[in-house]
C-alpha cells in the first residue's frame, strides 16, 4: 500500500521502485458478528514476496459474500486481487 500511495501522489521514477506491490494482510467481519478474521503473511512469504495463500483465503471470503463492504474495492483490491 505504501508504494501505491507515493507513486499515485508524486512523480516516482518506476526504476525508484524496490519491488511490485503483495498483500501484506487482510481482515474481515461478517455483518452481526462479533468475530474478525485476518491472515497476514509469514515472515517467509513476506521475505519472498508470496501472497498466494492468502489471497485464496480472502477470495474465498468474497465468493461466499452477497455484499462486501470494503475501502477502494473497486479502485484497488480487487484489480490486485486478480493479479
């Protein structure tokens, strides 16, 4: 999200960049539940940059939900979502 932010709001060279942008974590509630889940990567995945297990379980999430509420769904998430 970091990158995101500073390359959509200054003027970055891409050759600046460290890395593609992964899904570091996520969280989610159903509504009237008091139960929040989350994944987050291990130190591992983080270090190799794979967000390919979480990222099944969230989409796992969003095929069993009639609604999802979410910040910049449809901007952002989503698009990386499918990457």
């Amino acid at each position: 999200m970091f990158y995101y932010i500073l390359l959509n709001c200054q003027n970055i060279n891409l050759e600046a960049t460290i890395s593609e942008w992964f899904m570091l974590c996520w969280s989610a509630k159903w509504l009237y539940s008091n139960e929040v889940m989350s994944r987050r990567l291990t130190s591992e995945e983080a270090l190799n940059e794979d967000d390919s297990r979480i990222v099944k379980d969230l989409w796992k999430l969003v095929n069993e939900a009639d609604i999802i509420i979410a910040h910049n769904a449809k901007q952002a998430d989503i698009k990386w979502m499918n990457t």
